[in-house]
C-alpha cells in the first residue's frame, strides 16, 4: 500500500515540479515579453528575449528543488512564447496563406500554419533553455539548492 506524505511525491492529481517550474517561470515571462513587445513599437518584430527570464527563474526553482532544469526551462520557453505567438499567429496565417498560393494548394495553408507555429514557439524553447541553464548556474553559485526527500 502506498502512503502520501512530506517526501512521498506529488498529490494525485497535482503537476510534477517540473511543469510546476515551468508553469511559473513561462507565466512570469508573459507580461515581459509583451511589455518588451509594446515598448519596442515594432509592428512585425517579435523579440523572445524576456523568455529568459522566464526560463531562468524555471532552471533556478528546478536546480533548488531537485527537479530537471532543461525539461523545465524548455517548458517554460515553450509557455513564456505563447505571448508572443498569439500577437503574431495573425501573420503566420497571413505567411502560411501566402505560401499555399504560390504553390497553387490551397490545403497547405492549414498543415504550413501548424509547421510555421511549431518553428515559433521552438524558436521560444532556446531563450527559454538559456534561462534556465543560467538560473541553475546561479542557483549553485548561491548556495540555495536544497535536497529533496525521493519518493518511495
């Protein structure tokens, strides 16, 4: 029979640390990202620096509590994008419709929509990892990792 207590794993039903990281990280990243966006006025430049941040603080709470940093950071780059890919997904349709026309096929547009999207938002993933590679870094540095009871 298993038991759930402090240090016996996540609650039923609960998310793992790492999309618990993730999740935090890429949410924190959002409003940055879009601000960066604003500030910028660029009206067809999306810049995917504030990711970092987001990525950074996901490695750093991922190194902390003894959860992966990489598949946290990545989410979190992954998460941190979705800001910017809403603003933009207008001009991918507009690129993925282009595209299906000078090729004559029409039915492209949906499957190129879908590939340029994925392109986006795991171009948003790297910025995310770099965060979250730094964080981890400066989590160690710090002295601030903590162990974590393994479940059992």
């Amino acid at each position: 029979m298993s038991r759930t207590g402090p240090g016996s794993g996540p609650l039923p039903g609960s998310l793992p640390r790492t999309w618990q990281y993730a999740l935090v990280g890429g949410v924190l990243s959002m409003p940055l990202t879009l601000a960066a966006y604003w500030r910028s006025g660029a009206n067809d430049h999306f810049s995917f620096n504030m990711v970092v941040v987001g990525g950074l603080i996901a490695g750093f709470l991922a190194r902390r509590y003894s959860a992966d940093v990489s598949a946290a950071s990545l989410r979190a780059g992954v998460i941190g994008g979705l800001a910017g890919y809403v603003w933009i997904a207008p001009t991918i349709l507009t690129s993925a419709e282009s595209f299906a026309d000078a090729w004559s096929f029409t039915p492209a547009t949906g499957l190129l929509f879908v590939v340029f999207s994925a392109v986006v938002l795991g171009v948003a993933a790297i910025p995310g990892l770099f965060g979250g590679l730094l964080g981890a870094w400066l989590c160690r540095k710090s002295g601030q990792e903590r162990t974590v009871a393994a479940s059992g």
